[in-house]
C-alpha cells in the first residue's frame, strides 16, 4: 500500500515522498526581489517531497500584490538562485509557481500606473494587498481592468516563456507550476463568469481554454513537459471567479493537457482555503471523473490533491490512489518540518494568521522545529 513517505517520479522530478508544499504568498520579497529570509524559509521546509514556490510574477504586469516575487529581472533571479542553491544543499525539489494575476491588481503596481489587463474589462470584486509608503499593509479593491487585444497575448505567452526558461536556467529551480487557478489571468481566460470575449479565445469552451494551452505549449517546449506541472481550481470562487458549468470545460482543460507529458496536475478541491465541498453551478464536481478524463486521454502527470488536507485525509486518498501527492499551504507555514511530525504523528504548531502576508521574521522563519 503506497504511503505519504513513498519516493515517487513526477514527470524529470524525482520526489522523496508525497507530501508537498503548496504555493503561499507571504508578500515578504521587497522589489518583487526574495531575501536571505526567504533563503532561510524555504530551505527550513526542504524536506517536504517538493517545494511550490509562493505565486511569482512574470511580469510587472502579471504583477497584483505588493512585495510578491518576479522572475523578470536579473537581481530577483540571482536571489531565487539563492533559495534553490540551499533547497538542493538540504536534497529538496523545488519549483517556481509562473503567475500572471491578470484583473487582480491595481493601477499603482502596474507599469505606468496603467489598468490591470484581463480577457474582459470585467472588474473583480475581490481586494488585493498594498503596502503604503508608512511600510504598513492594507488590502484594497483591485482596480478596473482593460480588456486585452487579441494581438498582445502572443506577447503574454511569450513572457511565460521566457520566465520558466529562466526560472530553470538562470534561477536554478527543479521546473515551474504554470498559475492557472484562483481566478487570475488563465483562469480568467477559462471561465465563462470572466471571459466575455468575441474573438476565438472567447465563448466555446474550445476557444476558452485556447490562451492556456498556448501557454502550456510554450512552456513545455522551452523547458519540457517533465519539468512542468499546472495548477487547477475547477469550482473555487476565489477572487471572483465563476463559471456555472465546471464540469465539461475542465474535463476538456486536462483531456487536452494530457499529450504534454507534464510532471503533475495540481488540483485545489472546492473554494481555495474554505470548503471542500463548495459548488459551483447545480451539481457537485465530480473530481474523480476529473482525473479518469487526465488519465483516459493519456495523462501521466503525477496528480496533487489540496485543501483542508490532514495526515489521515491525506494517507488515505495516497493508500487508495485517489492522488498521488498532498499538497499541504497553511500546515507547512506553521510546521518546517512537516514531513517529520507526520511521521512520527507529533503534535503541529499552529499557524499565526496575522502574520501570513507582509511582515519579518516573526511567523515566517521562527516556527519551531521538533529537537
Ligand atoms: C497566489 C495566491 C493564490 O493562488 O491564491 C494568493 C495571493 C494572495 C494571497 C493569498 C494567495
């Protein structure tokens, strides 16, 4: 029977186990740059079986909260390259998350104080996180976006592009997490409650899905489909994210994903950090069905399940191959080395919530350590 501490293959990426961490933003990297604090942070938590870097922006338009990481300038690389050199010096995998936030953003993080760019000038009742020129947070309604010209996504795609070739190449990083959940830029593209485009990138679920599968080719062929995983959401409602039909677009997202020989399909279950049984439309998501069309289409990526996962949760659905790793955010915060108090059933520390975004050292590198 297959356990949590199982090694496995995921794609090029061999894993030590089945425990993974999942993305979460800290917003803790000043100039989009990441720190000696983040060296520290990541390499504390090196034994998970792979490391999913917090959401990094490609661009400066991709771009949504303050202090989040980039891979778009030589200073934030050189700095990633820091974290990755001390992930492998500790035998840990780790991949960057490549995000575009797309309509979650404000005029004050973009370039030129511009509108943040979308599918659809469609503005997204959520808030996003600034920090004001005290040094002190707050989170703020997003701002009203443009709706893209069909002309710039060939640009975008090739921003994706050139961001994992250097997250790989130049950043040192293990192979990349292309965003495509939470209700940002991709998963704008794909849902009907976001995308009312015209154009052959709007309407059919076909035409919906067509900006991510550019992306995911553009990815793969620069770096290979080994080194790429992908993140879903089929029915959260983060960030305003909506569509009442999940279950036919999301089914044709991975049949079409399939051929790409990716490393793994990371799926949030229900509403991202709430309910795991949350809906969208009439019925619920069949997630079950939602592997069995990966798999029928010839899907061999390893399968991460997250969300509301605990230790008996995960052993289970690993045991009854219902997934092959557990991706684990707000545990891992609290707990470097989760891997081990999994093992050894200890007790967890609690995560402190108000110190999840922005802030120093406290909450983020001072979690004790089992001795
Ligand atoms: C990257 C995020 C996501 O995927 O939800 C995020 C961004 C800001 C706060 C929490 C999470």
């Amino acid at each position: 029977m297959t356990t949590l501490f199982d090694p496995i293959k995921a794609g090029d990426l061999q894993l030590a186990n089945r425990i993974a961490m999942a993305p979460l933003t800290r917003n803790r990297s000043p100039n989009a740059t990441p720190t000696e604090m983040s060296t520290t942070y990541y390499s504390q938590r090196a034994t998970a079986g792979l490391l999913i870097s917090e959401g990094t922006a490609i661009t400066q338009q991709g771009q949504g909260y303050a202090d989040v990481p980039g891979l778009y300038g030589p200073e934030q690389l050189a700095a990633w390259r820091k974290v990755t050199d001390a992930v492998h010096a500790e035998g840990g995998k780790i991949v960057a998350q490549v995000w575009h936030v797309g309509r979650v953003s404000h005029n004050s993080l973009q370039p030129g104080a511009g509108k943040p760019v979308a599918p659809s000038a469609i503005r997204a009742k959520t808030r996003t996180y600034l920090i004001g020129a005290d040094g002190n947070g707050s989170f703020v309604e997003t701002s009203e976006p443009r709706a893209l010209e069909t002309s710039e996504l060939s640009g975008i795609v090739e921003d994706y592009r050139r961001a994992a070739k250097a997250a790989v190449e130049e950043a040192g990083f293990d192979g990349v997490e292309i965003h495509a959940a939470n209700g940002y830029l991709l998963d704008q593209f794909l849902l009907s409650g976001t995308n009312h485009r015209t154009d052959a990138y709007g309407g059919s679920i076909e035409n919906r899905a067509r900006f991510l599968l550019e992306v995911v080719d553009a990815i793969t062929s620069e770096i290979g489909g080994g080194r790429t995983g992908i993140r879903l959401s089929p029915v959260t409602p983060a960030n305003d994210a909506s569509d009442p039909d999940p279950q036919p677009l999301f089914n044709h997202v991975v049949g079409k994903l399939a051929p790409y020989g990716l490393a793994f399909v990371h799926v949030i279950e229900g509403a991202t950090g709430g309910p795991r049984d949350f809906q969208q439309g009439n019925q619920p998501f069949d997630y079950a069905a939602f592997k069995a069309a990966y798999r029928d289409a010839g899907g061999t990526g390893a399968w991460i399940v997250n969300n509301g996962y605990d230790r008996k949760l995960a052993e289970e659905v690993v045991a009854e191959g219902r997934a092959d790793l557990v991706a684990f955010g707000k545990p891992f915060i609290a707990n470097p080395d989760l891997v081990r108090r999994f093992k050894e059933n200890s007790e967890l520390n609690t995560p402190d919530n108000t110190t999840f975004y922005g802030g120093g050292a406290k909450g983020y590198i001072d979690y004790p350590a089992l001795t």
